[in-house]
C-alpha cells in the first residue's frame, strides 16, 4: 500500500472541507501558488539541478563556504549636492561599518550634462551627487584612500567618462588602475529598456561598451566593466521572470560583445557582476536569485565554451524595492525592507544595499540611513540566517517555484534569439511592451483589490506622520555652477579642444576611445564636452514609444 499516497488522499479531502480565504493565491508575478507542494512537484536530479555551494550549476551559492566564511558586503547608495557635502557623507558611512561605497550621481550627470547646461535647471545635485569634471571627482575621494575601498559607481551612459575620472583621481592619489576594486554600472542596454538615459543609438553605445570593456580587461584586472542590471527593469514594473530573463539577456549580448572585440570569454566574464532587485513576495525573489546563477552558468559553458569557474559565477548586489516603499506612514517601509533584505540574504546575494524609510518622499536622512545599515546588521549577526548555506533549498516549494521562473526565462531568451538578439529585441520594443503590460495588470489587481498593499488599498493611514526629511540646499546649484566656470577659466582651454578633437577622430576609426577620453580628463575636460564630442560623432537616439 502507498501510505504516502493515502495520506495526501486524506489531506485533499480534509482541506477541500475547510475554508479559504478570499485571496489571490499567486506570486506577486502572478505565478500559481499551490496550497501545498510535495516531491511529486520537483523534478531533476539533485546534483544536476542543485548541486553543492561552490560547483556547478551554482544554485546554492557562489562559494562554497558562502556566509560562513565572509558575510556579504553592506553598500548604501549615497550622493546628494557637493562632491564635497557626499565626501562627508561617505566618511560617516565608512565610520558606522560600511564596507564598500556606491555613488550616486544626480540627473544632469547621468544624462551627460553639465551643471551649467539649461537643462540641468533645478535638478543639479537633487537625486544625487553633480560630478561634472575631474576636479569634483578628486574632491568626492578626498581623505579616502581609493586603493583600499571597493568603490559603485551607478553610472550608464557616460560611464566611460566617469571610469576615466575615477582612474585619474586614483592616479592623483599614488593609486595604479591595477589596485582599484569596485563596479561601474555601464549597463547601456537596460537604459533603453527602462531607466531611458542615454547618449547615443544601441550600436555606437555597445561600441563605446567594447572599449571600455577591453581597456579594464587588460588593466584593472580587480574592476568588474559591468553591472548587469535588473533593478530598474523590476522598478519600471517587470515580473520577476522578466526582470531575470532581460539581465540575463542583456548579459548575454555583453558577453558577445566581448567575444566580437577579439577577448576570450574567460578573460572577462569572470569580472562581470550583476545587480538584483528583492522586492516583497518573499520566496519568489528567493527563487528568482537561485534561478539566475543556475541559468548563467548553464548558458556560459554551454553556449559559450566559458571554462574558468569564475566565468560561470554569477555573483551580484541587491537592493531592496524602492517601489515597494510608501510615502504613507513611512516608518512602516523599515518592516518592508527588512523582509526583501531577508530574501536577498538567503538568495545568496554578494553585497545589499538597504532602501531607508523616508526614500519615497526625500534623499534619506542620516538617520533614516544608519537605520538601514543597522537592519543588515541585525540580520547578519542577531537572527541566525548566516550559520547554514542556501537554508531553504530542498523546500519543495522552493524548488518548484525556482524551476517555473527558470522555464519562464527560457521561454524569453527564445523570443529574443526569434527576433535577432537583444539589441534588435529592444529596437522592435519588445522588452518594454511586455514589462508595460506587466506594470498595467499589477496595477489593476491594487485597485482590484486582489493584492494588497498596506496604507496604499487597505489600513489606510489615519493620519500623516511628521517625519524630518533630508534637503538640498538650493544654493548647491549656484555653487557647482561658479566652480565650473572657474575650472573652465583656469584650465588650458586648448588642451582641451586638442583632446576632443582626438577623441572624435578616433570614434570616427576603430580606434579604443578609452585612451583618447582619459587624456581628455586629465585635461580637466567635462562630462558634457566629452559627451557631446562622442554625440556629434555617433548622432543622437530617439526611440519608438510604446503604447
């Protein structure tokens, strides 16, 4: 007799009985969720699809000692006003236990802009920190030894700017580009599937991509050239199995690129990372993480040849949800970011970063930070999460829902192949119409009411909570711009001039335009005349929007 088999007869006939709440019992991407799972839902063999931590397929960890041997590294994401007002900033982060900086960089700079430009009015200095020559770059790294601190740059467009500002400023310091650790985001693709920054079309950007990706690799062999992105995809309203399958997507037509250049993959995959959202259905992102290291190093050595184990690694940083945060009763957004940092933590993640309570209305307050950085804290040493590797896997549950996103994502990589790749995917819009009409059925359950979300569709606040909120002084605007003009007055303006028109050439060639824009830094040229040298050549880009 198949005991197990009555006793799964006797509890479907027991719990069809009782009674279910009114509920949409799906993930927040909505995914079918079962009232029960048993290992009749799993499928594979363990050591195909699981594993130990530290070989392949990796869905259990990176390493094989993962949280027991090193904890992950604490960034919070920091820049507002001055390079001089975020310098302080990053000293009082690194005096309360950071470990590792991620700079932030206001609109003007991530559109390529300079302070003084027109269309940096109002928001120079706001959102993030106005870097707009050398200069500023030299003042945000002030005091802070750039050899011995990991350094974020969310950077995208101009990235290749602001790498060759950071490597000059390190220079300055005594500092080689071969001792500089850290990430600049340079995620160009995501750009124009959702955050919409950018410089130039998709072709020339992957261009300036497979410069910079050739210069680091030969130079700044503890730099990792990309952060493949899937944060602002998850931000603009994707699901989880789209958020994961365009990263990984977006991945793999980097590391085509890479291929094209003439570099072997090993020689370059292995300092790619990734950039997760953990958003709040708690075990979806949970699985959503497992799934992607699986299906990186399953699409690495397979379809690449890639062999290092570190190609086949895929280590990322997390962030906790912004859109998951409220701007009603904003102290309940401690609680959210508690549980998404939790998800991150048992996904595995290499490095978090910790949204702060007050980031749906302002910059965050120095308060409102420490009370972040404390949250990791309190996971990692107060709650026990750490002792044991990947806790949850074998949960049943866990590995169903981890083969679902996993069967989702493929089910996108074919659409994309289809369609000639992602470059082509993304110039026919197709990223973009799947992740609107995700964001529009998510917002129609809200209103629905068939999920939730409280103080938003249910437990409204009774009334508004008097919090302090950090605010930019808007004398900063004037100041960055009277800096500027005075850099421009003192530098030697036809070096200047000299070296743009050597990067034009040299864009206009194939030449690597890496070399050409670090001479243009160390000339004190700005983001905007670098930017502008490289448009003129490559054009501007208008995309086709989605209805």
């Amino acid at each position: 007799m198949d005991t197990r088999k009555g006793a799964k007869d006797r509890w479907e006939e027991a719990y069809a009985k009782g009674l279910e709440r009114d509920a949409e019992f799906s993930t927040m991407s909505g995914v079918p969720v079962k009232p029960l799972y048993t290992p009749e839902d799993v499928e594979g063999d363990y050591d195909e699809k699981l594993g130990y931590p530290g070989e392949y397929p990796y869905t259990r960890g990176v390493y094989p000692n993962m949280y027991r041997g090193r904890l992950w590294t604490v960034r919070q994401f920091a820049g507002y006003g001055t390079a001089a007002e975020t310098n302080e900033r990053f000293r009082y982060l690194l005096d309360h236990g950071q470990n590792g900086l991620s700079v932030a960089f206001d609109m003007p700079t991530l559109m390529g802009l300079d302070s003084d430009s027109p269309l940096s009015l109002g928001e120079v200095g706001t959102e993030g920190v106005a870097v707009d020559s050398l200069e500023d770059m030299e003042r945000l790294f002030e005091g802070i030894p750039m050899g011995e601190v990991s350094t974020s740059m969310t950077i995208n467009a101009p990235a290749m700017v602001l790498l060759a500002m950071y490597v000059v400023a390190a220079e300055k310091q005594g500092v080689p580009p071969e001792e500089l650790a850290g990430t600049n985001q340079n995620d160009i693709l995501k750009e124009y599937i959702a955050q919409k920054e950018w410089l130039f079309a998709p072709e020339p950007s992957m261009r300036v991509f497979k410069d910079m990706l050739v210069y680091s690799t030969q130079h700044m062999p503890k730099w990792n050239t990309v952060s493949i992105s899937g944060y602002h995809i998850r931000e603009a309203g994707s699901t989880a199995a789209q958020e994961l399958a365009f990263t990984l997507a977006d991945g793999f037509a980097y590391v085509e690129a890479g291929i094209e250049a003439g570099l072997d993959v090993d020689d370059f995959a292995p300092r790619f990372s990734f950039f997760f959202n953990s958003h709040i259905d708690f075990f979806e992102e949970i699985c959503k993480f497992r799934a992607a290291r699986r299906i990186w190093a399953t699409v690495l050595k397979e379809k690449y040849g890639a062999k290092d184990e570190r190609s086949l690694r895929m280590r990322f940083h997390t962030q906790t949800a912004g859109v998951s945060l409220t701007a009603q009763e904003p102290y309940n957004n401690v609680a959210r970011t508690a549980f998404e940092a939790l998800a991150a933590i048992l996904g595995g993640t290499q490095s978090l970063h910790t949204n702060s309570l007050d980031e749906a209305l302002a910059l965050p307050t120095e308060e409102a930070v420490r009370i972040a950085v404390r949250t990791q804290q309190i996971a990692a040493l107060e709650t026990g999460v750490t002792n044991t590797i990947d806790p949850l896997g074998g949960s049943y549950f866990i590995e169903a829902l981890t083969d679902e996103l996993e069967r989702q994502a493929y089910d996108y990589f074919r659409q994309i192949d289809e369609m000639g790749g992602m470059i082509r995917a993304i110039e026919q819009s197709f990223p973009m119409r799947e992740i609107s009409e995700a964001s529009a059925r998510y917002q129609r359950e809200l209103e629905e009411k068939k999920r939730y979300m409280v103080n938003v569709n249910i437990y409204e606040p009774q009334e508004e909570q008097d919090i302090e909120l950090h605010r930019i002084d808007p004398e900063v605007s004037k100041g960055q711009i009277q800096r500027l003009k005075a850099l421009k007055e003192r530098r030697d303006n036809d070096r200047v001039r000299q070296c743009l028109e050597e990067l034009k050439e040299t864009a206009r060639g194939e030449g690597n335009t890496m070399y050409p824009i670090l001479e243009a830094v160390r000339a004190y040229a700005t983001v905007q005349e670098i930017s502008d040298a490289l448009k003129e050549v490559f054009g501007d880009y208008r995309e086709t929007p989605v209805i």
